[in-house]
C-alpha cells in the first residue's frame, strides 16, 4: 500500500536520498526504531535508582514481566537468553506500534523485516541445540524409531524451515492487513473519527502479534536445550 505521506522519507528526499527512502522505507524506519530503542534504553540505565520512579517502576514491570514468563516455559536454564528475546518482543512490539502514529510506517507490514527476524530466531535456535548438545543435536531430527529416522530427518528438516515462513508470514500478515484497512478508513471516512476504533483495536493486536513471536520463540529455545526423545 502507498503512503500519502511519510515523515522520514520526506526527510530524506530533503536530504538527496528520496530515490532510497522510498525504496527501502521498512529500512528507513527499522533506523528510526533502533534509534528509539537506544535512546529509551539510555535513558532508563542512566536513571537508575533505588527509589524507582514512574518510568523506571514501568521498565522494571515490563521486562521483569517477560523474564518470568520466559522462565515460567523454559525453565531458569533458559534465563540466559532472555537479552535476546527480550530485545526481540520489544523491537517487534514497537514496530508494530509506531504504525498507529501518522506519517509512520511499521517496519513489520514489510515482509524483508519479519523475515529477517524469523532468521534470527531460527538460526539462535540451533546455536543453542549445537551449545548443550553438540554432535547429538542432531539426535532431535531423528526421532525415537531408528529405521524411521532416514523419513523423520527429512520431515524435521522441512519442519524447521517452516518455522521462518510460519514466524514471518504470521506477523506480516497482520501488521500489513492493518495497514491496509487503516489506509481504506482514512480514504473514504477522514483523518480521525472514523479510523480511531481500528487505531485502538491496533493497540491491542500490536501487542498480541509481539507477544505471539515472543512466546513461539521461547519454545523453539527451549525444544532445542532439551534432550532428544
């Protein structure tokens, strides 16, 4: 779908460099959320304090929040890889939020973004299965039943792949169908009133669509530490 208008691309085309930002907007703004991104985390390890205030109380809520509930699924083994799927639900997350803010555009409608951190996740999946098992990890791909293994090899393979296309279609799907009903409402009703109910139910699915790419990664981490059956 085509913008009518976006903040940084325009910026861009001031700057010389219109030809690129309208190429590669997902790009374009996965800078500006990995500039957010810094900015917030800067701010909130530079204020800490023993009597949290407002923002720190929330910082601490939210990230104390997803490392139990990681753990909760993983077990405290799995705790060490929490600053990877931390950042992960919160990259995703505020992808999909800023997508709400006019002139914007969510980096996740863009199937090279999704993508690209279904890749992440699948090649960290087997980055910890190769680090707790080694040569055995492939013990997982074999199944229980020797003379089926040749089969269940293939099977499990293919399986594994599917996870990037499953990850990356599932919250592309979403964002991008957001995005274009956003654009229809703002089209035919204007601006503001009409468009604000799906503006907050993308509050909610933003959050959801995060949360899901979250939880879907923790179990992939933890099916890869465990022993094969």
């Amino acid at each position: 779908m085509e913008h009518p208008y976006l903040f940084f691309v325009k910026l861009f085309e001031l700057l010389g460099i219109g030809h690129f930002a309208h190429s590669y907007v997902h790009v374009v703004y996965t800078w500006v959320i990995m500039a957010i991104l810094i900015i917030i985390g800067s701010i909130a390890a530079k204020n800490v304090t023993l009597v949290p205030g407002k923002m720190q109380n929330l910082f601490e809520f939210v990230i104390s929040s997803l490392e139990e509930f990681m753990v909760d699924v993983s077990g405290e083994e799995g705790r060490w890889f929490f600053p990877v799927i931390g950042t992960i639900f919160l990259y995703v997350f505020i992808c999909n939020l800023i997508g709400l803010v006019p002139g914007f555009f969510p980096p996740t409608a863009d199937l090279n973004t999704t993508a690209s951190c279904a890749i992440v996740v699948f090649v960290f999946t087997h980055y910890i299965g190769i680090k707790y098992h080694g040569p055995a990890y492939v013990k997982h791909f074999m199944g229980p039943v020797l003379p089926m293994a040749p089969l269940i090899f293939i099977i499990e393979v293919i399986g594994h792949f599917a996870r990037v296309l499953s990850l990356s279609f599932r919250l592309f799907g979403n964002m991008a169908g957001h995005e274009i009903v956003l654009g229809i409402l703002f089209g035919l009703a204007g601006m503001f009133l009409a468009p604000l109910p799906i503006m907050a139910l993308g509050i909610f699915v933003s959050f959801v669509q995060a949360f899901v790419f979250f939880l879907l990664s923790v179990i992939y981490f933890t099916g890869a530490m465990e022993h094969a059956h």
